[in-house]
C-alpha cells in the first residue's frame, strides 16, 4: 500500500527532548514551529521511571544534537504541542554509588507555549527535558 504525502504530513510524532540538549546546544521553540531535528527511535520503557509507564508508551522518539554521523538525517516536523518534563532524583536504596536516577512517581508535568531549555524551579523536583508532539512534514 502506498501513502500519500497528505497522509504521511499527518503523522504525528511524540517525541522526547532532554533538558541537557537543549541547555547545550538546542534553539527554543513553540507550537507552530517548523524545525529540523536528527529523531532517533527510543523504548519507551527507559523514559518510565521519568515520565510513568502510561505516558512513556506514548514516545517513538528523542532529538538529538550530537554524533549521529550522516547515517541519521534531520527531519522536518511542525511542533504542535509542548509538556515539561519534572520529576524527582535519588540514590536507589541499595546502590552502591551515589548516582541519582529519576524516582519512579515523583513525575509533574506543566504544558508550556515556549521550550528554552530553562523551565522555572518547581517544589521538590527537577526539570528533565521536555514531551513534544509534532507533525512529520517530510
């Protein structure tokens, strides 16, 4: 079966940006915006302890701005909705080091008209990045 471009123009995309790509390197955006970004396929289950197993099968995808190589093109998608991401970070009891990992139910999220890479400091959580949908415009 073959799909039109007007059925391909409207797949939407769920997709994850983390909060270290945009502080790094990533343009602001908002709904609306058309950008390029290298999307690289995910499973949802390593965003479940950050977002919520429910909410984590809903990402295909994460940007990403770093080393990709040629073998991974941008793509051209129109951003039509923006969460922050919020959650908690602690040493998992009965680890061995003193590496934070996100705590599993701790996740907030705010609807945003405008991702920067900076969100505001919310009571007992941090910010982690951010859940996008887009449109696929390629």
């Amino acid at each position: 079966m073959t799909t039109s471009r007007t059925q391909r123009a409207e797949r939407r995309v769920p997709l994850r940006v983390d909060d270290w790509q945009m502080q790094c390197c990533g343009e602001s955006f908002a709904p609306g915006d058309v950008v390029s970004w290298t999307l690289l396929e995910v499973d949802p289950e390593d965003y479940a302890d950050i977002v919520g197993s429910e909410r984590a099968d809903e990402i295909d995808f994460r940007e990403e701005h770093h080393g990709q190589g040629e073998e991974h093109r941008p793509t051209s998608v129109e951003v039509l909705s923006i969460v922050e991401v919020h959650c908690r970070y602690g040493v998992p009891p009965g680890a061995t080091g003193n590496v934070n990992y996100p705590v599993p139910g701790t996740t907030v999220l705010v609807p945003v008209k405008e991702a920067d890479g900076w969100a505001k400091a919310r009571p007992d959580v941090g910010f982690a990045g951010y859940l996008v949908t887009a449109r696929d415009l390629t």
